[in-house]
C-alpha cells in the first residue's frame, strides 16, 4: 500500500505545515528558539485511509523506502488477568528501535544520502546499524568515551563505524559529521528532544498491533527517555480514534527513570521541556536529562501522567518479568515498575517492554 503522507506539521503550532521532503531533523525552524525545539511530525491525507487493517498500516506511515528486517508483530503477553506485557524484545535487533529505524532509515534512503550518524551507546545505536547494512548505507555511531568491549563488537558486525569521545561532544560531532559528511542524522540534534520527524511513526505500529488484539486498554505504561516511543503509541491510538475504529486513547503513563525523570518535572512545571542533573542509576537505556516536547504531549492529550521510578522497583519489577519468562533489560521494565507503583486500573492495561536482558550484558 502506498504512503498517504502528505507533509510535515510542527509540534509547536501545528497550523505551521512543511513539505513532506526534506524531513527536518532539527525541529521546527518556526517555532524553536535557543532554549526550546519543537518536534514536527508525519500529517496523513486521513481522508484517503478506506479500510483499516493493522496488518497493512503502510498508508499511515511514511515512504518505507528502505528494505524491512521482520520488525513489528511482537506478542502481546498476559502477564495476569488484565495486565498484559507487549514484548518488544522480539525485533530484529532485540528492541522497539526497529519500529523507528525502518521509517528513519527509509528518510535516509529518501533523501540520498551516503550513509547516517547516529548518538547512542545501545540500541537506538544497534538497530541503526542493522538498518542502514540493510539498505546499503554506511553508519556512524558515536558512543560514549569508554564502550564496552561487546557493545563496539555488536555495532560493528553490522560494519558501523564506532567513534567514542566524550559525553558532551557526541552531538556537536553528529552535527558536524551531518554537515560536513552529508551523513543523515537519525538521532536528536537539538537543545532540547526533537529527535527524526519520520521515526516515532513507526511506533504507531505498536498500538494498531495491541488494538488488534486487546481494543483499546484503559492505560498504556512506557518506559521513558525522551517520550518519542510514548508520543508513538499515543500517536497511532489517536488515528485510530479519528478513523473510527476507537472511541477513545488510553491513558498514557511515562515510566522514567527517578534519578533523572526530565517529563516530570516539565509537567509539573508547565513548561514545554525541561533539564534536570542525572543521578546514579543502571537504567542506562532511558535515563536523560532532557525531555522533549513530545512526551508532554502524549500525557496531556491522553489524560495520562508521569511516574519517576527508582532502581528498586525497576529491578523489581524485572524479576517479576523474568519468573513469567520474559528476559528484559532494566529500562525495560519501567513500564510494569510504574504499574505496581500506582496499582490497579479500571480496564485492562499494557506494559511495553522495549528491549531484551541480554542488553544489559553488554551494555
């Protein structure tokens, strides 16, 4: 099926429209300004949809220009009646940034550029990796100064080039290497979170998947860093209300890391996005101490809320994970630690789990 896409809309002012090409990956240039960048995000002739089927969504996405690895269809597990574990470990490279690369890469790919440049010592790292070797690009990962020895090793069987330098440098680096290389950037550029324009799109996927299964869950729990997964997932039940298909979102509920949670104190502030000092903590996949725009978007327009989760209840929360067989990393187990710190809903609800424990082997 053919991309319905149409363009780009800020986040900021979403009355502000950009052609679809070329994706802004530093924000609106509109509505941002030194101390705060504002997203923009996919629009979609809705009009055009027809028929809705979860297994075919590629008209609510955008071009998917680069090749698929198998990414999507993860299971949705019962972990006990009414809660329930969308198991995102069983990507292609054992997360949910498969979801985001597949649409990112495919920007890249979109725009010819030689190869991307991506910040991340993890994930989001590995999967851009696999991405680009896929679609035939070169990929630069810039890590922090001391990787380990298994992370580089996992970044470079996908023939990614790994750069370490210190933490402050990585994003001038990427910019630079943007700039001057003509490398697409697939990662955050900008003073606070905007992240690439195409890639929260793939997220939406996660939640046509869980309404196919489940209908629309009372609350749907994320595991936290810069809110562009929650943002997805709140994203794609959106269209699924204007489309029709549901009468409502479920509750959006950030589960960050409380050595650092930036989403909380943005809320509790009313401010757009917010810094914060990071504390200690081994949830390494999701700590930050920036929030974008995004996350606070997905909270208010569900009626949703943030939770600061510290390392006891995530590894608490993992052990659980893991007696009902489900490996996970720490960060991934922010989304049921925050469930046992708030107790039961009306409804069932959903934890996402973003990525498997054998992450935190190498990580």
């Amino acid at each position: 099926m053919i991309s319905l896409a149409i363009g780009q809309r800020s986040l900021g002012d979403t009355r502000i429209r950009f052609p679809l090409w070329p994706p802004l990956t530093s924000g609106c240039p509109a509505t941002s300004s030194a101390e705060i960048a504002y997203p923009v995000d996919v629009d979609y002739d809705y009009e055009l949809v027809g028929e809705f089927r979860p297994d075919r969504y590629a008209a609510l996405l955008p071009p998917l220009l680069a090749p698929g690895l198998g990414e999507g269809g993860t299971p949705l597990i019962e972990l006990e009646p009414g809660i329930f574990v969308k198991d995102e470990s069983r990507n292609p490279t054992w997360s949910h940034k498969d979801r985001l690369n597949r649409c990112a890469i495919s920007a890249a790919v979109g725009v010819g550029a030689p190869g991307v440049v991506v910040a991340s010592s993890g994930n989001h790292g590995a999967s851009a990796a696999a991405y680009a070797a896929r679609a035939g690009l070169s990929c630069v990962v810039i890590t922090g100064p001391d990787p380990q020895p298994a992370v580089a090793a996992f970044l470079r069987a996908y023939g990614a080039t790994v750069v370490s330098v210190p933490w402050e440098d990585r994003w001038p680096l990427m910019r630079q290497m943007a700039e001057r290389d003509g490398l697409h950037p697939v990662s955050s550029t900008t003073v606070t979170h905007t992240g690439h324009p195409f890639g929260p799109e793939g997220y939406k996927t996660i939640a046509y998947e869980i309404h196919a299964d489940l209908g629309t869950p009372a609350a749907v729990f994320v595991p936290t860093g810069y809110g562009e997964l929650l943002f997805g997932v709140w994203k794609g039940f959106a269209e699924l209300e204007r489309l029709g298909l549901a009468d409502r979102t479920p509750r959006m509920i950030a589960c960050e890391p409380a050595a650092a949670a930036p989403l909380v104190k943005a809320i509790r502030q009313n401010v757009p996005a917010a810094r914060v000092e990071v504390g200690p903590t081994d949830a390494h996949s999701i700590v930050s101490p920036v929030s974008g725009y995004r996350g606070l978007l997905a909270v208010r327009g569900s009626g949703g809320r943030a939770l600061a989760v510290d390392d006891t209840r995530l590894r608490a929360a993992q052990a659980e994970l893991a007696r009902a067989g489900l490996w996970t990393e720490l960060s991934s187990a922010a989304g049921l630690a925050g469930l046992r710190s708030v107790g039961p809903f009306d409804g069932p609800v959903v934890c996402v789990s973003t990525s498997s424990g054998f992450k935190d082997l190498i990580a």
